[in-house]
C-alpha cells in the first residue's frame, strides 16, 4: 500500500480511466494519504468496548444509547419479548417483508395492500391504509387524541402528548398495536381470511397487552390490564355505530415532522 501511495503515477491499467472512474481513484489516493503506515502488525478492535474488546453488552449499549437515535432506546429497554423488540428494530429501519421490499429482492407478485387497493409499503401498512388509520383513531379515541401518528418515531411523541402519566407502557401499546396489524396481515396472506372491520386488529392487540403485562411490576400490570379493559370496551362501541353508520373511525393524521422521521 505505501508503495502504491508513493509511487502511483507507475501505475497503469488495462484502459484509461475517465469520469466516474478517474474520479474513484484520486479518491482512493486521497484517502491513503491520510493513513499514517507503521511496521507493526494490524490489529483488529472494538469501537465500541472496553479496552476495544467485543462484548454483546457492548453491542446492547451501543444500541440503546441516545447516539443510536432516542426511538432505539425505547425499543431495546421495553418490557416486550425479545422478538417484538426485533420486529420493532425491523419496521424502524423499514425492513419488514412487505411487498415493496419483497419486490426490491426480485419477488414476482401483485404490489397490493391486502386491506385496500394501495401499494402496500411498511409506511402504508401501518399507517396510511385505511385500515391502520382506522385502528389508530380507535386508540386515539381510547386515550383521548384528536390526531393519530403517521410514522413509528412519530409514535412516541404522540403517546408522550396524549398519554404522559402512561410511559412505561408506551412501547408496549405501540408494538402490540404494529404486531397485531403484521399478524393480520399475514393471515390475510397465507391463510385467505378477510378482515371484516378494524376492531379486530384492536381486540387482538388488547390480547397481546394482557399476555405481556406478566412482564411489568403487580401495580403497573393492574394499571395496564384497567386501560386494555377500557380500551375493548370503547372499540366494542366503536364497532356497533360503525355498524349503524352514526360513527367515524378516522381522525386526521398528525402534522408531518422530518425531525420525527
């Protein structure tokens, strides 16, 4: 390398290199100046450890901390089980398998939302189909929000607005509510079945909620269970005026903030 560095006019290639090309490689003679090479040998470390030694503590600490971005930190501390945590890791950084991204990895089939006629996109899925917005304005109702989120990181900022007192519950409600959506989904995709109303996707995501409030303190769980328990009796009534055509499901999406995206 350091005779490449100090001797590169020697160099020749098998065709004259133009553009793009000629470009790349004054980059590649730039960057090798500004490498200092000693006799010793390489060593290989750890940026983010101890003493540059690999550890999966350090690996979780690199990931929840406020350098990482504040939505990895609630992510990776919530008391949720550890695949919905991943999920959740997945859909932040939109790498959930929906059809656009099975599509960008050569994937033959129809680009369309099983809910609706859209092309179906993690951001569509879970937030602008007509379904999800329907579902989002349920729990906005539940907790009293005259707007839903219409992104993940958004998420957050919207339950700390509506719902302060509740934060160590935040990222619960937030996954049960993105995983019981994916579930559906993908019944809908393997199994043939039909939503008939978004409720189902609350009642489902309250079930969730109740089997992962074994995870929290005996008062926060009793706090939960008494907020799921509302939470399915309102989307019960939300289900019946829907029915009698005298309710809306749909309230108008949160102001879109870059910064939150």
């Amino acid at each position: 390398m350091d005779q490449v560095r100090n001797n590169h006019q020697n160099i020749s290639f098998t065709r004259c290199l133009v553009d793009d090309l000629l470009y790349e490689w004054q980059k590649i003679l730039s960057d090798m100046r500004k490498v200092n090479f000693t006799p010793d040998h390489d060593s290989v470390v750890w940026k983010v450890g101890i003493a540059g030694i690999f550890s999966v503590k350090s690996v979780y600490n690199a990931m929840t901390s406020d350098e990482s971005g504040p939505s990895h930190s609630k992510i990776w501390k919530s008391k949720i089980p550890a695949k919905i945590n991943i999920f959740l890791w997945l859909l932040l950084n939109n790498a959930i398998l929906t059809k656009d991204n099975l599509i960008k990895r050569k994937w033959i089939g129809e680009p369309t939302c099983y809910f609706c006629d859209q092309d179906e996109s993690v951001s569509h899925l879970f937030f602008h189909c007509s379904t999800a917005k329907a579902v989002w304005a349920i729990v906005a109702h539940c907790i009293g929000a005259n707007n839903i989120p219409n992104t993940l990181n958004q998420c957050w900022t919207w339950c700390e607005c509506w719902l302060p007192s509740g934060k160590q519950f935040h990222t619960l409600g937030i996954a049960a509510i993105c995983w019981a959506i994916w579930k559906t989904r993908n019944k809908c995709c393997f199994e043939g079945r039909k939503i008939k109303n978004p409720a189902e996707i609350i009642c489902y995501a309250c079930a969730l909620m109740t089997y992962w409030a074994g995870l929290f303190p005996e008062m926060d769980k009793e706090e939960l269970q008494a907020g799921v328990t509302t939470m399915l009796q309102i989307a019960t009534k939300l289900l019946l005026k829907s029915k009698k055509g005298d309710g809306t499901l749909f309230l108008k999406e949160s102001p879109d903030d870059s910064s939150q995206d």
